[in-house]
C-alpha cells in the first residue's frame, strides 16, 4: 500500500485448514484518519451474486423453491412482454445469466439511481427485452438476472431478499458485520469503508455512497473480514461453520457445478464456467470458484480453491488504481501456501505493475481534465430556461437545478455539477464518479433532453 500510495484502506481473510489470517489495513476515511480493522464493513458488490445464489439453493434443497420452474409460472402473473419466453426461462438462467433477458431499467434504478419502489420494480417487468447479442442459453454476464430473481422471489414469499441473506447465512453463521441494508450499518455506527478514488491530487473520498435504495440482490452487500471469514467456511467446509452445519451439503455442491461454458479472461483469470454465482477456472494448475465485484469506490476479489480447502477475500475501498491489489493479494496466499518459490517475485511483480498504471492513469486523468477546462459553455439560453424535472417512463426522474450561471443534476441518489460540453445546447455531468455523458437538450423551452440515448419529457 505504501508503494501504491493509491489507496485508502485494505480488508484481507484467508480461511485454511492449516490456520486462518484477518486483518484491515489503511483507513475507512481519508478525512477523518479512522483506522480499518478486521471488523470494518466494505461494499463487496458484484461479489454479492455468490450470496443470492446460495440462499435460493439452498431454499431448493428443502424444497422451498424449484430454480426448473419458468418464470411464467413463478408467479403467473408477472407482466413479462411475451417475447422473453417467461414459459421456457427458468431461474436456473437468471442466477447462472443464461437467460436471454435485459432490462435495464430495472438493473439501472436498482444499482445508480435509487429510484424504486416494488410495486415500480413489478410493473417495470413489462420493459424486459430479448438479449440480441446474447439468447436464452447464452452466457452475458448482467445484474439483471439476479434482479429479476429476487423481484418475483420477494413478490412470492412476502419477504425481501435482504431479510433471506440474513435468516439464511449472516445470522447463522455468526457474522457481526454483515448486511445487505446499508442503514443498519450506519445506525449501529458500523466501522464502514467509505469509497474513494484516487487521482494525481491523492487519494479523496467519493460522493456517491450506498443507501438501501442501491444496494441490489446482484450487488447489495457490505461484510468484514472477520465475516469474510466465516463466508468462506462456509464455502470450502461444504456448508458447515465451526463444525455446525449451517446449510445443506447438498445446496453448497450445487453452486460447485458448472452451468454455462465460458471461454473468457478477465484481470489475468480464466474463466470457464459460470455456475450458481460462481465463476469456474485454473489458478495455475488448480481448480478455483471466484467471484468479483466493482463499483465507485470498491472492489472485491472472493475465491476459493476446494481441493485444497483454501480461499482468501480481499476487500478495498477504491475501484481506480488499486483495484487489483486484490487480486495479487489472493495469488500471493496461493502462491505463498501452494510452497511456489516464485511467490514473493510474482507478487511484487503485479505490484510494480499497478505502480505503471497508476502513472499512465494519472496521466490520462491529467491531460483530460486539462481538456474538459478548455470548453465553453454552448447553451442558448439562460441557465434557468433549462431548470426543471425530465422524466422517462423506465429509466426515472432527472431534476436540473439552476446554479449561478450553470446547473446541477440531480438523479435519485446521484447528483453533479454540469460542466460545458461540446455542441449547442449540452451539458456534461458526471453522476458516476469519473464516468461522465452528455445531456443534450432537445425542442423548445425545451421541451426534452437525451441522457444516455434515451429522451426525458419535461414535467
């Protein structure tokens, strides 16, 4: 970290037959100094598939669910257009994304904007589409599987899938820091990793936090190392924690089978198969499970090698250049208990390698901002002409807010100042920190605007 000097704070657990290692390292927030510990939550995001996935298998072992049944008929009266073959798509596609269904607007309110409520949720199952570039059968990896399941799931059994991770695994194995509601880690004042970025000016907080409006059943988790812990346990003991059987066998064999074939490569893992929230493929010459997550200001690495009865977690609060000192910190404790001489250089190795990106990155960041400080503002009218709410049937509510002789954009839980853009009439706002798009604003007053290729009426 020190070497990086491009990150706030740092979670690690390794569970082992031959011992077990937690620890946090860094701070939850650069601006107050509080130190990380092994008891201080972070968004895990992505990672929370893994999660999901295991409470409904294990819900099908006892006979609860059946991931065959088709959507169609679980229940019968979700307003699913018929082109999405809701008659043929099973649950077993959503949770292993094979099941040739987007819906973004779904994935969209759920994971940015917070704009949702279930009865929203229910009716914005009528926007499902059919995948073009990838049909029922075909891998495409998505959030909105794993939405979808949990939307009919919560709608079924008259609880949502939070109150299911928490019944299922968090408070039967003993977790202390775990939930998928953020407002139950910040009322009990929970050590929390705040997000950050770093930049060419240091390392600073993000604005955009998550709140139970953003946290999702595809990416809707915070959890400790300690409770790292108990999660891989759970895994790698096929079910038990602390020699306690927390969850049928059979449930957690499941999520071990490979459902999709893959042919992929990601941060320097190959992947080849997709099972119930896991990701199957080689490290090095073994077998390994993994699953990770990113979002502004986090990212997680999971993973475990059931062979050998090992597997590390690696949690920081930042997804910018330290992103995949995760990633090394796991090859490392592979490496490192496999007795692979070569450990300790192919560790520092990736170190020296994240050091090289970081330089480039800052670069990049440089000579963008450099440019973005060049552009005039191109609106034809004052500031407060373009003041008022947008809306769009499936994607929600953008309010632009005159502020001086700009405007600021306020959507759901994001908001930004604009900054010029390019062309008349435009704006460049970014919502998602360092991910930037343009509005353009169309008709008279005006009467509309584009925001990622879809037109908001003014209200």
């Amino acid at each position: 970290m020190q070497r990086l000097a491009a990150l706030a704070g740092l979670a690690v657990a390794v569970y082992s037959r031959d011992g077990v290692y937690t620890r946090g390292f860094g701070v939850t927030d650069v601006s107050t100094g509080e130190r990380a510990d092994a008891n201080t939550a972070f968004y895990i995001a992505s990672s929370t598939k893994p999660l999901t996935a295991l409470v409904l298998s294990a819900m099908a072992v006892r006979g609860e669910i059946d991931l065959s049944a088709t959507l169609a008929a679980f229940p019968p009266d979700a307003p699913f257009p018929p082109a999405v073959r809701a008659d043929t798509v099973t649950f077993r596609h959503l949770l292993a994304h094979t099941s040739g269904i987007a819906c973004d607007p779904i994935a969209f309110r759920l994971a940015y904007s917070g704009q949702h409520n279930p009865d929203q949720l229910w009716r914005l199952l009528a926007a499902s589409d059919v995948e073009a570039k990838a049909p029922l059968g075909t891998f495409n990896y998505t959030n909105t599987g794993y939405n979808i399941a949990t939307i009919l799931t919560d709608r079924h059994f008259g609880q949502p899938w939070q109150d299911m991770l928490d019944r299922e695994i968090f408070r039967p194995t003993g977790m202390q820091h775990a939930t998928a509601r953020m407002s139950r880690a910040r009322h009990g004042r929970w050590s929390i990793a705040e997000p950050h970025t770093a930049s060419p000016d240091g390392v600073t907080k993000l604005y955009l936090e998550k709140t139970d409006q953003t946290m999702h059943s595809a990416g809707g988790a915070v959890m400790s190392a300690n409770d790292a812990l108990r999660w891989l346990e759970l895994m790698i003991e096929t079910g038990a924690v602390g020699g306690r059987q927390i969850l049928p066998a059979a449930s957690i064999l499941a999520t071990r089978t490979p459902i999709a074939t893959l042919n992929e490569k990601y941060a320097g893992y190959t992947r080849e198969a997709y099972g119930l929230g896991w990701y199957h493929g080689p490290y090095r010459d073994e077998r390994m499970l993994h699953h990770f997550g990113g979002f502004p200001g986090a990212r997680a690495h999971v993973s475990y090698i059931p062979a050998r009865r090992i597997g590390v977690a690696a949690f920081v609060n930042d997804s910018s250049v330290a992103a995949q000192l995760t990633d090394a910190v796991a090859n490392y404790v592979y490496d490192r208990t496999a007795g692979r001489k070569d450990a300790l250089t192919a560790f520092n190795m990736k170190i020296d390698d994240l050091i090289a990106r970081r330089d480039r990155f800052f670069t990049r960041v440089t000579l963008e901002r450099a440019e973005r400080a060049k552009r005039v503002w191109n609106l034809t009218r004052p500031s407060i002409d373009y003041a008022g709410s947008y809306e769009n049937e499936n994607y929600g509510c953008i309010e632009l807010v005159a502020e001086g002789d700009g405007l600021r954009a306020n959507y759901g839980v994001m908001h930004a100042s604009a900054e010029p853009y390019t062309k008349p009439d435009t704006l460049y706002v970014e919502l998602m920190p360092s991910s930037g798009d343009s509005i353009v604003f169309e008709g008279a007053g005006p009467s509309a605007l584009r925001y990622n290729t879809d037109t908001y009426r003014r209200v």
